[in-house]
C-alpha cells in the first residue's frame, strides 16, 4: 500500500493481509508511540503482530502484520 493513512485504527490493523504494510503520517511523537501500543495490542487480540518501523524525524509509522 503506497498511500499513506492519517491515523492508526483498529479497524485498519485488523483489515490488514499477512505480509501487508501500511504507512502512517502522524503529527507528533506521542501519537506515533500511541499507534505503536495499538499495534502491539490488536497483534496479542488477533494472535498474530505487527512489526512497526518509525521515522520521527518525518513522523511516519509503518506496520508489518507478520505471523506470530
């Protein structure tokens, strides 16, 4: 997915395929620790996680749904 979302959900977590990687451009470092707890906590509801790569100098968070 080369677009990039504005905020990290659940429900985008959920949608996401095996393999599949979303881009996310946050506003601030809070909130990109934030979707990274978020991450973490829908990987241990959905038995599977999500590998999270930052860029706080750009503000982005990219997620990785990978088995668990």
């Amino acid at each position: 997915m080369s677009e990039k979302e504005e905020r990290v959900t659940r429900k985008a977590l959920s949608e996401m395929g095996m393999g599949e990687t979303r881009r996310f451009s946050l506003p601030n470092a809070r909130v990109i620790d934030s979707g990274r707890v978020t991450a973490y906590q829908m990987g241990n509801y959905m038995g599977c996680k999500f590998k999270t790569e930052v860029d706080y100098a750009n503000n982005m968070l990219s997620i990785t749904r990978v088995p668990k």
